[in-house]
C-alpha cells in the first residue's frame, strides 16, 4: 500500500488531499500497462455512448491512419458499474488507455491514482468549452484529468398551449415559478406543473449547482462536506414547501404514471435537461409541438446562471504506454468538426464544445419541437452560464441516501430539511469509514 499527496482543488478552494492506492506489478492486459511511449500505438477506449466504434473509425481511417494511432472502443455499463471495474483494473494495472467517465466519477478515479494528467497534452483545448464545464475536467486545479465530452445544462421546459389556455406566464425566477404553480392549481385543480422526483439524485444536485452550492470542498489534507449548506438548503426548503403545499406532484419521473401525465396533460413542465427532446418523444408522444423551452428560472432577477444533469468526459489512465498518442485521440473526438458532428449523430449526445452546439445537426431544432426553430440555439446561450460543479470521491453514497430520505420525506409531504441532513451525515460517515480526513 502506498500512500500519497495528491492536489486537488474546487472552486472555492485550492487545497490537498490525503489519497491512497494499491498497485500490483504490471502484467499487461487490455490496457497496455506500464510508461508512456511515442510512436504507432493501439489503443483501448471503454465506453457506454452508442456508436462510439463509428466514431473511432473515422479516427482510424483520417488522422489515426497518419498518425499510426488506432482506437478500439469496448463497450461497457455506465455509472458505477464502469468505476468499480476501472478501478479494480487499475490496480491490477489493466486499466486501458482511454475511458468515458461521468463527471462525478472523476474525483473518485483521480483519487484511487486511474486518470492522467493530460494538461500539457490537451490542455490547450481549453476555449473550446463553457469555464463551468472545463472546470469539471480540471477539478479546479491545474492538471487536466480529461476532456469534456457532453453535457447537460438545465432549462424549463412546459406546454405552451396550456400555459396560454389557463393563462400563465413562463416564469423566470423560483418565485414566479411557485406562484404560477399556485394559480394552475386554482384553475385547475386536477392538473399539477410538475413533480418533485425522489429518483433523480442528479437533477437535485443540478438545481443545487445553479444556487451555488459546493458540496465536496478540500482544505489542507482534510474533505468538507457542504450538501446541507445554506444554498442547497434553500432549494431543499423550496421543492419541500411546494411539495408539502401540494402545489406541485409528488411522485417520481419515468414510471408509467409520469408518461401519462405528460401525455395527457396533467402535468404541464418539466424541469430538465437539453437531452429532454428525446425523453418527451417516447413518454408524451400525443403533445409533441406543444411543448417550449426556456431558461431554467433564476435565484436572482436578471441573472443567467444554471446547472448541470448528466454528462461525461474522455480521460486517459495512468495504465496506458501512449498517453499522448490517447490524449490526441481525446481532444480530437471533444473538438474536431468532424469528430463532434458524428458523436452527435452517431451517439446522439449533446457537445460540451461550445462550437458544436449549434452546428451540424444541432443546426435546426429537435423534431419534437418544431415551433421553436432557434432550439438549439437557445439552448448553447443556456449552456454559457453552466455554474461549476465540486464533485468528490463517494457521489455514489450521497446519491442512495438523497434517494431513500427525500423519497420517504416527499411521500409524507413532511419538508426536506431533515432529509438533507440525512443525506450530509450519511455522505460524511462514509467518507471516515473509507479512510478520508474530514472536516466539519
């Protein structure tokens, strides 16, 4: 066992923290294991994106071909599953050369020693991306531990029909948004402007992002954990309130029941992310062109500032015998024309480089939204404003705990704030019991 300094820092502070990793001697694998080289290189790239491996071929066959780079994708499952088998590779030193890694995984395989750091390789690439985003890839430090790949910035997205039919107007701040969930359930009791959903842990930690919170801090060798902090508090009390109210529904998306209530009508918003298109396509299929995006409402009046549900970056692993020749192959598929036009086709994401977010085939709007030609357009002015993210090494365990409290706490209609400490002191114990310093 060896054990290391490894500097990290967030937004809010620049700091280190304690870490440690086991390693084996190399003994290959898929990975290529052992020093850099330069050189024609092979290289293994995990990921869960569909039609990735098409992606790569016009790698192959175009810039990897001069270069004697080849890139072979192996397609994998997402979220934790992905963490767990990387870094039980990794310390077998089996890790392969490149890797698709949520954002919020990154600090958990920085600090089990997974990634590379690809500044001086890649960092150059910077300008192509929203600082909020870049910021996810950087850990707010100067290393680079990847290159955004996609991302998520939320918006607002609600019937407009209904909206003109009962006489609302679309809010632009969480206040005009309570009230106008307030006056739909007065002229229609039945319906409801939309839910608080117990399910998504990220959408949560999305809202939160907008109000400012930076729920993983570090500060000398020692995490801080801020998830019951005055911003997220605030918004924890909001959706409490309108839950407990009974202004807004309080069951959980993307079950049958949430299909039909967009369908039908009865829930008439959505806050989302700009992948909702495709989601309303298949769960309110009767109601496509009735729907509008805009903003996600704001904290302040006159401010433009929102958060991130979802996305994933593209990181090289300290296994790998070609680093440069995998971080060429990052920052080509994160900034190349090309490269994005096909990740938004073939894979269907949403580029983090600001450049492809009204280009190519994100140059006319989502079939699903026909009356607003300018989609994609407002959408990438959204994604400017994408607040940073401070992201640390168990997401996992505050995402179940936000589940099991918020999910009994929207149930009884009993308020959030108990359920948000819940979820702070469960994130805490398991950070002690993995061997982290804490601070309080």
């Amino acid at each position: 066992m060896k054990y290391r300094i490894l500097a990290v820092s967030t937004a809010a502070a620049l700091a280190t923290t304690l870490l440690s990793g086991c390693g084996s001697p190399d003994d290959g694998g898929d990975g290529d294991g052992g020093p850099a080289s330069s050189g024609p290189a092979s290289l293994t790239y995990w990921a869960w994106a569909p039609g990735l491996d098409k992606v790569a071929d016009i790698w192959n066959k175009g810039p990897g071909k001069e270069a004697g780079i080849t890139v072979t994708v192996k397609k994998q499952a997402s979220g934790d599953d992905l963490v767990t088998k990387i870094i039980t590779a990794a310390k077998a030193h089996k890790a392969p050369d490149l890797v698709q890694a949520e954002y919020q995984a990154l600090p958990t395989l920085v600090s089990n020693d997974v990634l590379a750091d690809i500044s001086k390789e890649a960092g150059d690439a910077k300008g192509a991306f929203a600082e909020g985003i870049w910021q996810q890839a950087t850990l707010g430090s100067d290393a680079l531990y990847a290159l955004p790949q996609d991302s998520g910035p939320l918006m607002f997205y609600y019937r407009q029909d209904l909206f003109e039919q009962y006489g609302l107007s679309v809010p632009t701040t969480w206040d005009e948004f309570a009230e106008t969930a307030r006056a739909l359930k007065k002229k229609a009791p039945d319906k409801d402007l939309t839910t608080f959903s117990s399910n998504d842990s990220g959408l949560f930690a999305g809202l939160a992002q907008q109000a400012g919170a930076q729920w993983w801090t570090t500060g000398g060798d020692k995490w801080k954990v801020a998830i019951d902090d005055p911003a997220t508090r605030k918004v924890a009390d909001f959706w409490g309130g309108l839950v407990k109210e009974g202004a807004i529904d309080n069951q959980p998306m993307y079950t049958p029941a949430w299909n039909k209530a967009l369908n039908t009508g009865k829930q008439i918003a959505w806050v989302s992310a700009v992948w909702a298109p495709g989601t309303l396509t298949t769960a309110a299929p009767d109601t496509k062109g009735k729907w509008a995006m805009a903003p996600l409402p704001q904290w302040t009046a006159g401010e433009s500032v929102t958060g991130s549900w979802g996305g994933s970056s593209t990181a090289v692993t300290n296994d790998s015998k070609h680093k440069g020749a995998a971080a060429a192959f990052a920052k080509w598929l994160n900034t190349d024309p090309a490269a994005l036009a096909a990740l938004v086709k073939e894979s269907g994401v949403y580029p983090a480089a600001t450049a492809a977010q009204t280009a190519g085939a994100l140059s006319k709007a989502p079939d699903y939204f026909p009356n607003q030609p300018a989609f994609y357009t407002e959408a990438a002015e959204i994604a400017q404003g994408t607040a940073p993210a401070a992201w640390g090494p168990n997401v996992n365990v505050a995402y179940s705990a936000f589940k099991d409290n918020f999910a009994k706490a929207a149930k009884n209609r009993s308020g959030f704030g108990p359920a948000l400490a819940a979820m702070q002191a469960a994130t805490v114990a398991d950070l002690k019991k993995q061997g982290f310093g804490v601070s309080q």
